[in-house]
C-alpha cells in the first residue's frame, strides 16, 4: 500500500508538470512589444526603404521570419526565403544565402544576414562582434541579442549600395 501511493503521487506529480509545461509553451512571448512594426507600413515590395523581416516576432506573427504564411514565405517576390528573389537566392549579390554576396542585407543592430564566414559583421563569423557566442551583440550569445525572450525587435534591412 505505502509504494502505491507513492507510485501514485509521483505520476500525479509528472502529469502536473507536463500540463504546466504544455500551458506555458503555448504563450507568445511577441504580445509584450510595444508600438508597431515598421513593416505594416510597407507599401510595395520594391520599397527598400523598409525592413524585410522582423527575426524576433513570434511565428503567428505575419512579419516574421520564422512564419511559412507571412514574411518567411517561400513565394513572397522579395522574401528571404523565396530561393528565387533578390534576397534569398544562392546566387544573388544581395542574398543572405550567397556566400560570396558583398551585398548582404543588414540587421537593425549593426550586423549582416550573410553565410559568409569571413565577412567582419556578418552572423556566421565565429570570430567577429555579431557572431561570436560570448559577444553580447551576437544572435548566437542567448545572454545577449539572441535572448529568446527579448521583445525588442530585430529586423533585416535591405543593403544600402
């Protein structure tokens, strides 16, 4: 009888935590921020005056670079996902994606959106300000800019020429 009930609070015990966690997984942390983006006031996909993406804005948001459905959509004419547009294709001197791009978008804190791991601001530089682990400017640092539960946006810019 006495390891029953044991047996029997500890898979209480274990339900509670995973209902906890199933509720608190469930919350966005994007309802926090404060204002509007600058990219609902975008009027065309040509002006490049305005941010492309938001990085940080949750996944329900239609700004965000993480939402298949919004502004991470592959089909969007000017989206960093969109293999075929300016920004995202391999090939392109404006592309995230093109390694060799000495054109890469910005982000709004002072780095690049750039594979190139050579290139002095660009994220995927292990070495450099804003893509080194332990620099507080690094998306990589989650102590830093890459605090996941940060509400101050970060956006990507188009490069200016």
């Amino acid at each position: 009888m006495r390891m029953e009930g044991r047996a029997m609070r500890f898979v209480l015990s274990i339900l509670l935590v995973m209902l906890f966690s199933s509720v608190s997984y469930g919350q966005s942390f994007g309802v926090n921020r404060t204002g509007r983006s600058p990219l609902d006031n975008r009027k065309s996909a040509s002006d490049s005056r305005q941010p492309l993406a938001d990085l940080r804005a949750d996944r329900y948001d239609p700004n965000s670079l993480s939402n298949p459905y919004g502004a991470g959509s592959p089909y969007k004419s000017d989206g960093l996902m969109n293999p075929y547009s300016r920004y995202g294709s391999p090939y392109s001197n404006d592309s995230w994606r093109n390694p060799y791009a000495t054109n890469p978008p910005k982000l709004s804190n002072g780095g690049e959106l750039s594979t190139n791991r050579y290139r002095k601001d660009s994220i995927s530089n292990p070495y450099g300000r804003f893509g080194s682990p332990y620099s507080p400017d690094s998306l990589s640092n989650p102590f830093g800019a890459g605090n996941p539960y940060s509400t101050k946006p970060i956006y990507v810019w188009p490069s200016r020429k």
